[in-house]
C-alpha cells in the first residue's frame, strides 16, 4: 500500500514539476505589433482646404517618450505604421483656402493630447485651425516655482512675469488685460457648453492701469511684472531684487507695500494668486474699441456645468468665468506639470502646447527655475526676435534659469 | 519587539535540538565531518530534501555570531557599496535513527548598504530590471529573518522529504528619500526517492515559493522630493509614470522541479537535471494595482559528478551548467486623468541571458591528524542583456579559473584547527556593447559605469581561519576570522574582514 502510494507520489511529483514549467504566456496581447494609421486632415471651420502647401505631424509616445516626425506627401492624408501607444499630436502647417473668393496661404496647427494607438489598423482625423499672428508684445518669460531659503524653507514671493515688445514699434500696455485661466491644464473636466474654440475662460483679470500713453514699451525692451516688486534679497539672498519691476500684483492686505515704486496693476476679477507647480495657463488681452471692464464681467459672464469626479462618483457641479474672446488674446501660454499635465486650456489657435518646470508635483528640482521663450536671433535694429508660433512647447525652454538671477 | 520575537525562535531552535547534541561523538570528528570538501562536491544532491538522510554522518548543532565589514568600491550602482553586517546564525542536524532525519536552521541579520543608488526596491538580484528608482538614493539599512526545516524519512526502497522556508527582509532609510521595502519569501520543497537494485537512487522534488515585496516611498521635506522612476531596465523607464508615485508592490511564485541520480551508498557519482521557473508582476497601488510590468525567468540546470578512491586520496571531478533566461514584459498606459491610467498595450522589451559550464575537481588527502583538499575549477559565462525599444544590448563573455584550499589539522586534545584559502581570476573574453542613450545624464553615467564594472577583470583571494575547541566541562566552541580581497586592474579594489564566535554541540 505504501509503495503504491509513493508511487504515485512520484509520479505527481514530476507532473506537477512538468507543469509548472510550461508556457503560462497564453495573451493574445503580442505588442510587437504596429498600427497602420492614417490621418486625414479635415477643413479648419469655416473654411475649405485648397492646397496644402506644407504639414507635418509630431507624435511623442508618452510611455516611452519616442518622438516620429511625419511629412505630408498629398492626398490630405499621412499614413504610417506606427507602435501601439498613447500619442500627443502636434500639427504644423501653412493651407491654402478662399476668403471672399480671393486665395489666401494661412498657418494652422493643432495639439492633440493622449491620442491611442492600437489594433492592426486605424484612422484619426486631424482638426486644424487657423493660427492667430503677433508680431506685438508676447510673455518672454515666467519665473512662478520661487527659490529656497538658505535655509532650505520655500520662498514665494518673488514671482515674476517678463513682459516684452517682439514688435518693431513702440508699444503701450495701458488698459491691456492680463488674465489667468479658470480651467486647470492637470484637471481635465468635460465642461458644457465648451466655448474653446471661441474664447478663453477666464479666472482671475488684472489690468494695467494707464490712460492710453502711461507705460510704453520700446522694440526689444521688457517689464517685468512682479508679485511683489521688492528686494527680496533683505529677505532671502538667494533670491532677486525685484524693486525695478515695473508693475505689481495688489491684492488687500496682502501688497500694502510702503514707497512701492511699481504701478499696481488693478484686480477687474478675482484675484491673481499665481500657482507654484504652474498649471494655470496666462494671457495677454488686448479689449476692442468700445468695451469696458466694466462691461466685460457683466456681458460676458460664461456659466458652465461639469461632473466632478471624485473617488470615482461623479457629483454634477456649477461653476462661472470670465469669457475672453480668442481674437483678444495678443499673447497666451499654458503652464503645466509635465507628469500631470492633461490638456490645454486654450484654443490651439491662440497656444498649441504646453511649458513646464516641474516635473512632478512637489518637484524639488523646481525652485530658481522659470519657462523663458527661445530667442530667434536679432532683427535690424539689433533686438532680440522671440519666437512665437503659438506652440509654447515650441517657442519656451522650460525650468532654465531666470534671466533676472544675475547672481 | 521584532528581535526578541526572532531571540526565542532562535532559542526555540536550540532547545529543541539540545538534547540531540548530547552525543559521544568527537566534536573533531564531527566538525571536520561536516566541513568535509566532498560534502560541497556533492551538493547538487541535496536539492532534494528526501536524500537528506545521507547529508551528514552526525548530527551537529551550532550557533554563530558573525560581524562582517566589507569595504567595497567596485560594484553595481544598484546594489551599493560599503556594508557593515552583524548575523546570528543557528543550524542543525540530527539523524533521529538510521531512518529518519530532521534538520533547521534560523538566521538573522543586521546591517547598512553604503550609498546605493539608482534602486530604492530590495532583492535587487530577484525583481531587477523593474526597480522603482531616483538619482539621489543613499544608505540602506535592512534587517533580515531566515528560518527553514526540514524532515526526511525512509520507507522501505522509499525515501521521502519536505522542507520549509521562510525569509522576511526590512530595508528602510532614515533621511529623504524613504524607501521602506518588506519583502517576504515563503517555500516549500517535497521529494521522494527510490533504492534500485541496492546500488543507485533516483530522486525526484518539487518546489514551490510565493514572493512578496512592499515598496513604500516618503519624504519629510517641505520643499519638495526628487524624480521617482519605474525602472524598465538599461537605463529605460516608463515616462509616463515618472514623477510621485509613492508605493510599487511585487507579487511572484517560483517553481521548480528536478531529478537526480546517484550511487546509493558511497556517493561515487551522481547526475542532477532540473528547471526553475521564477514569474513575478509590479503592481502600483496608488492606482488600484495598475500592473506596469511582469517578468518571467526559467532556470535549467544539470550537474554531474564521479569521484575516485585511490589509497587515502579522493579524486573527483564535477561538471556543471546553468542556462537562464529572464523576459521582462511592459505595459503601455493612457492617462485618462492624473490619477487614473488605462492599459491599452503590452510589449516584451527587456530579456537577460545567462549561459554558465563549470568544470571543477577536488583533491583530498588525509593522514592521522591532517586533511589536506584542493577543489580547481574553471568556468566560462555568457551574459547577455537587451532592450528592444530603444534598442540596447550587452554582451558579455568571461572565463574564470582558482581553487578552493583546506587543511584541516586535529590536535591530540582534540581540537580543530580549519585553515581554507579560495582564489580566482576572471578574465573576459567578450563584450560588446550598445546602448541607446536617454535625455538623463545621471541614468547614461550610471549604465556606463556599471557596464565598466562588469567587464572589469579582476584576480580575488580569501583567507580563513577557523579553530574548534572544548571549553571543559562546558560547551564546545568555535573562533573563526576571514579576509577577502578583490583586485581589480582599473578599478579601486574590494575587500571585507569577518570575525565569528560560536559553539556546537
């Protein structure tokens, strides 16, 4: 009895090893497999496609930070055999279409973000839209992370945003907006109505005091506008002198600040408290003739709904802003926390990417940091060109170092 | 609490095989029994537990106190360098009559890793390539607990055997970044055996092991924390999930099986085959056990072995090969928000190779009061890793020679003098490497200075010392002290000191 017995054991013994060695990789998930992907490359509104005169397609894979670069060939399509993954899509381009039956060439673009990839085949239409032109004043560079203390504690103070004329005239920022999103770049939400692509949804308005010719701005030449425009060097010396800015934030009791030599730019909407991780998209705005703040905040109050979700129910919530019509906007740039970041809070017509300092959240690495825009080279009358494709993953170097910290 | 915990199992393990060391035999005797080179020689053997009947002629029971410094410069960024290691260490075995064995053993171990870097996970050698991982890392001070058993019993042609264990392991660092990691280690072996023709037995086993690791990241300061990594191996990782992801957790079973032969009664040859086949996943529990990446390693192995008598000489020889191969596979994600990713693909990308053909022998002499044993060998190994995408490869060939040396000299008041000097030089016959490098200065410095490292040749020798003798009337006990020294010809060299105190009975 007992030899059959491990006999048996024996036997069970071996199986079971046998077993246990064999393949248990039965997924039909192979993943060496490519998807053959063909973008169609649809009309912007309102107007149709004569000619595409150039395009290219950027495709970042966001798992493995792969970039493809794909030209258009014709047939307003591009097609190419590309690995299962999750996409950002940049397009860039320069159409030929009719406006008022007289051809005109344009540039348009486009981001797409998180854009999946997969199966044996796939079609992805691409929407393109016209992009706005400045050659006015653009924001050259925001310093918002804030710097370490000898000490090692954080110091916020002494944000600042640079200000500069790329234009080759004198410039007046008198009456001039400028405005901070309502929408967060890491909080995607399914806003209704979405009036993206017409106008901006704006949070906090600020503008620049001045009765038309106050604050000029020369070709080439910067100001800086500060959060607080005093010399924060008395308070922590790794940080800067900021007592030559030109304009500063005020809010009440908090920028009571005693021979401030800055303008103090005057709260029209909420109030600007600019975020230290940068997810807030900013912006230049330029009111037509006729319109007021006053009437700003009143006509152009934008109500919205959305369903928050939270630990995974969804609550209904109401919320308002502040809309700001795209064709306003001089200048805009969305800020984001790269490994957080989820969409643009802009129309791809008035900023097409994103820049960024901080890596995570809580990103150590971030303090003494800003997003600067890339120089072109310099024009006839020796001032820097900076370039601006409304494409802020293009146009910025993200988490350099400020062009104020000269110490 | 956790020491004392692990004290009276250790106690707990003494007491029980006390009354078994009470034995007439020698205490020569038995320790130069068990420190016997053909023991070694024939290891492969005792893969199953069922052949445990034969392992040793006495029962022997000893605890060990060890203290180990070890100033190491020349390793792999991920395994660090400098360790100070304190260990308690018990172990017995005890024939309970001439059909029936029982056997332990309980360790535990103290002690800090200098400057680790590049791996903030434990049991590197287990779940690499897939560490989590961040350019600061530091000092890692871990604890480790080990207990094991094990019965064999024979029944009629029949033997049969199981054995247990358990090893848990705490790593934990005091400053920013915390990584604290618990990993645990659960397995069992069962074998049978069967006497054919009273001249050779065949044996088969078994195993099985469940692998745990908890991996959990803090940091106190309030100005912020450094990049974390989901490593994916040559210097790859997921770019998606970098950034804060505090907590990894690795689920794995190994299981194996393998057969042996061997003559019965003297041992005079054996032949083992056998398979392992590791498979682990990385979870992250900061997004409901997302899994990121899973990994699958099958081991096969074989051993041979023929050993002579000729007079009062024992000559042998042992042939040895091991052939592994670990596939890492990825997931692919979508972000559907900042804390919510979809997998929506999976790729194998990561694969390590590892060939190895040992040839060792062993040489013993004894006389009245001396044995004398060589064990040469000689070894060649082939290592290979590859990245698919973005493609990198190493390629690694070496070839390694030395010997093992023993004299073990009893004197007439029966105490034992052990003196043992191991030496070995690798040389490398090949590599050969590409590397695609990343957009971080810090990951392409660190796969450039561990490649270095691998390919280094280097010659490293150890001495050792050992003296077993009676205290009178009270217990029998051993010193022992050991130094090893690793030379490296472009490199700064490696080397450790160990002191032990212990007694058997």
């Amino acid at each position: 009895m007992i030899k059959r017995l491990l006999q048996s054991l024996c036997l069970l013994l071996v199986v079971l090893g046998f077993n246990a060695c064999s393949s248990d990789d039965n997924s039909n998930m192979t993943g060496d497999e490519q998807t053959f992907v063909t973008f169609w490359i649809n009309d912007p509104q309102d107007a149709k496609i004569e000619e595409i005169k150039q395009m290219t397609i950027y495709l970042t894979e966001l798992n493995s930070n792969k970039k493809t670069e794909l030209v258009y060939e014709g047939d307003k399509k591009i097609q190419k055999a590309l690995p299962t993954g999750t996409y950002d899509i940049t397009v860039e381009g320069v159409i030929t279409h009719k406006v008022n039956g007289v051809v005109e060439e344009s540039k348009v673009g486009n981001f797409i973000k998180g854009v999946v990839i997969s199966g044996r085949e796939m079609t992805k239409a691409i929407d393109i839209v016209f992009k706005t032109s400045s050659t006015g004043f653009v924001i050259e560079e925001v310093f918002f992370a804030g710097t370490k203390t000898p000490q090692g504690l954080q110091y916020t103070d002494d944000q600042y945003f640079k200000i500069t004329n790329n234009s080759d005239e004198v410039l007046y920022l008198d009456g001039m907006l400028f405005v901070q999103s309502k929408f967060m770049t890491n909080d995607k939400q399914d806003y209704t109505p979405n009036i993206m692509s017409e106008a901006l949804s704006a949070g906090a308005i600020l503008q620049f005091p001045g009765k038309g010719k106050d604050h000029p701005v020369e070709p080439g030449k910067s100001v800086i506008f500060a959060e607080n425009a005093i010399n924060h060097r008395e308070f922590n010396s790794n940080s800067i002198d900021l007592t030559n800015a030109e304009f500063q934030n005020f809010r009440d009791g908090v920028h009571d600040v005693v021979g401030l030599k800055a303008a103090k730019m005057i709260t029209i909407h909420d109030e600007l408290v600019v975020n230290i991780q940068g997810s807030y998209a900013y912006a230049l705005v330029k009111m037509p003739e006729g319109m007021t703040t006053e009437k700003l905040v009143v006509d152009n109050i934008y109500d919205y709904e959305y369903e928050m979700i939270f630990g995974g129910e969804a609550y209904p919530s109401v919320d308002s802003a502040i809309k700001i019509p795209n064709s306003w906007i001089v200048d805009a740039v969305n800020l984001g926390i790269a490994d957080e970041y989820m969409w643009n809070v802009t129309s791809p017509s008035v900023d097409m990417g994103y820049t960024y300092i901080t890596q995570h959240v809580g990103d150590e690495g971030r303090y003494g940091k800003a997003v600067r825009r890339h120089v072109l080279g310099k024009n006839a009358a020796g001032n820097n060109v900076l370039k601006d494709t409304n494409n802020s993953t293009v146009d910025f170097a993200p988490a350099v170092r400020p062009s104020l910290f000269k110490y | 609490m956790k020491h004392f915990h692990f004290g009276l199992c250790l106690l707990s393990l003494l007491s029980t095989v006390w009354g078994y060391g009470q034995q007439s035999d020698s205490l020569a005797i038995k320790v130069k029994e068990n420190q016997d080179v053909i023991h070694h020689f024939e290891e492969p053997i005792y893969v199953n537990p069922s052949h445990y009947l034969d392992y040793r002629k006495y029962s022997l029971t000893s605890f060990e106190i060890a203290k180990q410094n070890s100033k190491n410069e020349t390793t792999l960024a991920q395994e660090g360098k400098n360790r100070d290691d304190l260990s308690f260490q018990a172990n017995a075995y005890h024939k309970l009559d001439k059909h029936s064995a029982v056997w332990g053993s309980a360790t535990y171990q103290q002690g800090k890793r200098r400057d680790v870097m590049w791996n903030e996970s434990a049991d590197y050698h287990l779940i690499f390539p897939y560490v989590v991982a961040d350019s600061v890392g530091g000092d890692i001070k871990y604890e480790d607990y080990h207990i094991a058993g094990g019965y064999a019993q024979r029944l009629g042609k029949y033997n049969i055997g199981i054995s247990g264990f358990y090893k848990a392991k705490m790593e934990y660092r005091n400053i920013d970044p915390r990584p604290k990691n618990l990993s645990a280690r659960l397995g069992g072996n069962i074998g049978v055996s069967r006497v054919f023709k009273e001249f050779f037995t065949i044996g088969v086993n078994t195993s099985i092991e469940k692998y745990t690791q908890k991996h959990k990241m803090d940091f106190y300061s309030p100005t912020g924390f450094p990049v974390i990594y989901e490593m994916s191996g040559m210097g790859n990782f997921n770019n998606l999930l970098k950034g804060k992801r505090r907590e990894a957790y690795y689920d794995g079973w190994r299981y194996g099986t393998s057969l042996q032969v061997y003559d019965t009664y003297q041992k005079k040859w054996f032949a083992t085959v056998g398979m392992n086949i590791f498979s682990f996943e990385k979870l992250l529990p900061d997004f409901y056990d997302l899994q990121v990446s899973k990994v699958k390693e099958v081991e096969h192995f074989f051993s041979v072995g023929k050993l002579f008598d000729v007079q009062a000489t024992q000559l042998g020889v042992r042939l040895d090969g091991n052939m592994k191969t670990r596939k890492g596979t990825e997931n692919l994600f979508v972000n559907v928000s900042a804390t919510n990713y979809l997998k929506i693909g999976q790729e194998e990308q990561y694969k390590y190779e590892n060939k190895s053909l040992r040839l060792s022998g062993v040489f013993k002499y004894g006389t009245l009061n001396s044995v004398y044993s060589i064990l040469p060998y000689i070894g060649i190994t082939q290592e290979v890793e590859r990245y698919k995408k973005p493609y990198s490869k190493t390629d690694i060939q070496y070839t390694y020679m030395g010997a093992d040396l023993q004299w073990m000299y009893t004197f007439k008041d029966r105490s034992l003098l052990t003196v043992a000097s191991n030496w070995k030089v690798r040389q490398t016959a090949k590599e050969k490497a590409t590397f695609n490098y990343g957009n971080s200065n810090a990951i392409n410095q660190m796969l450039l200075d561990n490649y270095a490292v691998q390919i280094a040749e280097y010659w490293e020798g150890s001495f050792k010392v050992r003296y077993d003798f009676a205290l009178p009337k009270v217990i029998d006990v051993f010193v022992g002290g050991e130094y090893y020294f690793q030379n490296y010809k472009q490199f700064q060299n490696n080397s450790s000191v160990m002191m032990s105190l212990g007694i058997t009975f």
